[in-house]
C-alpha cells in the first residue's frame, strides 16, 4: 500500500516560504540606471579623466608649481626648456610652467562660474517663460531674441568695454552672452512637460506654482541643462581666452591662458614656448570638456540609445 502523506495546507504557504524569500530591493534611481552606460562611453571617461586632472592640477598648483607664477627675473628671460624650467621662461624670466599650473584654477573657475551665471538666469528666465505663456513668455522671449542678435563673443566684448576690464567683469560678460541659449533651451522643454498628465493632475489639485515648476517640471528638463553646461563650459574657457587675449579680461601679472597667448606673441619665432604651452592647455581642456559634454549627451538623450 502507498504510504500515507499528510496535505499540504496553503494557508501554511508564507510561513513556510517566509524563511527564502529575499528581501525587496530599493527601487534604483534614474543616475544609479545610467552610471553603467556611462562607464561605458569611452569618450566621455577620456574626457572626464581629463577634466578630472585638471581640476585636480588646480587644487594642488602650489604643490605642483616649483617657482612663483609672477616672480620676474630678468636674468633668466626667454630660456628655453630645461630640467629647472621644463616649459621655458618668458620675456621677464616668469617660470611658463607654473604659470600654466596657476592658470588651470583661473580658467576653470572662469568656465564654471560663467556657465553657473548663464545656466541659473537662462533657466529661471524659460521656467518662467514656457510655463506662464501669453504674454509674459512674449516679452521674455523678445528680450532674448534682442540678446540672440548679436554674436555671443561680441555681446560679451560690449559688456566687458562697458563695466571694465578685469578677471570679474570677464565672467559676467560671458556668463550674459551664454543666456539666449539656456532660456530657449528650458523653454521648449518645459512646454513639453507641462502638457504631461501629472502636471495636470498637479494643477487641478490646487498644487503652487512654485511646487509644480521645482518638483514636477524641473526634474524633467534637467538632463538638457546638464548636458548644455558641460558643453558651454569649453565655449566659455575660449570666449575668456579671446577677451583676455585682447586686454579685456584678466590684467597682469595674473596668469591667464589667454593673457599668456597675448604676451608671447610678440616672440613666436624666437620663443615659441611662452605662447604654445598655453594653447595646448586651452586646447586640452576645451576636449576633454567636449568628450565629457558629448558622452553625457548620448547618455541622458533617450533618442540615442540603442
């Protein structure tokens, strides 16, 4: 005869599975999703060890740079490369190499502060704009089309001639410049997301302004502005490098990239030195501000991923 097993009663199911079961996982965030295709964009991790050498070069310049960026010593001018100087001396016997080591911080601190100045305006400018509509949005939206009038390096020269020129003003005026494009940029993105159901929802519900704008439909536009200001920070470095190179941003002995171009092109021929050095840290920084801005492009866009 069969041997006799007792039933398996259901109701004894979660006690007897509650021993294996695993434990729920939190829900990933949008950031934890895309960090693993990031690491996976060559481009962008070149260009993000890039920005991260330099970043890292400015925090320790003191530590990096052996002589004094504006120490003049009229006995060492225009030295070429050498183990005391492995980027030459200039035209006053400044050491290049520490020059371009305390530079770094200044163009950096130029290309964020100036994008900072451009990206919080222009998107306080098209949150305000794209979500109220009528006309408020068609007077905003003229003021920026004036702005878009004029080229952006020439839009920042006027400015500069007008407040005067300094290391300040500089940023200012390209931080200025730069605005048209994030308010349109945060314009049309937040007419899209205002038409989404749950800002609909939102608004019928008695939710403030204000929450819907910082909770509902910042959020959503935030990638683009990420993505903007990376790669305006590499247009911001060469539009400070152009008005320093003309006199209109950083002043002497402050050593500016762009200042540096300006003081060595007189000696070119004789001391190439003194003005190429400079040009390749510009250009460096520029790339690898670029790569970093493109991989996140490719990234955040939905409309890139395969």
């Amino acid at each position: 005869m069969p041997r006799w097993t007792p039933a398996y009663d259901m109701a004894d199911a979660p006690s007897a599975l509650a021993g294996t079961a695993h434990p729920a996982r939190a829900p990933r965030t949008r950031w934890q999703m895309l960090a693993p295709r990031l690491r996976r964009h060559r481009g962008a991790l070149v260009g993000l060890g890039i920005v991260t050498a330099l970043a890292a070069v400015a925090a320790f310049q003191n530590l990096l740079a052996p002589h004094s960026p504006t120490r003049i010593d009229v006995t060492a001018a225009l030295e070429g490369p050498s183990r005391a100087h492995p980027m030459g001396t200039d035209q006053y016997g400044r050491d290049v190499y520490s020059r371009v080591v305390h530079g770094s911080g200044i163009s950096l601190s130029v290309g964020a502060i100036s994008v900072g100045i451009a990206a919080t305006v222009g998107t306080a400018v098209g949150l305000v704009a794209g979500y109220a509509g009528g006309l408020v949005d068609g007077v905003l939206m003229r003021v920026i089309d004036v702005m878009l009038a004029f080229p952006g390096i020439l839009l920042a020269l006027g400015i500069v001639s007008v407040l005067g020129p300094s290391l300040r003003n500089l940023m200012i005026a390209v931080g200025i410049a730069a605005i048209p494009f994030y308010a349109r940029l945060v314009r049309g993105s937040v007419l899209v997301a205002k038409q989404q159901l749950y800002v609909d929802a939102a608004r019928v519900i008695g939710v403030p302004v204000r929450v819907i704008l910082a909770r509902h439909i910042l959020p959503n536009v935030v990638a683009p502005i990420i993505v903007a200001a990376t790669l305006g920070m590499g247009t911001a470095i060469l539009s400070a490098a152009a008005l320093s190179f003309i006199g209109l941003g950083s002043q002497p002995p402050t050593p500016e990239w762009g200042r540096m171009l300006s003081e060595g092109r007189d000696y070119l021929r004789d001391a190439w030195w003194i003005s190429t050095f400079p040009g390749l840290a510009i250009m460096l920084t520029v790339l690898g501000v670029n790569m970093l801005g493109d991989g996140l492009r490719d990234v955040l866009d939905p409309r890139l991923r395969v």
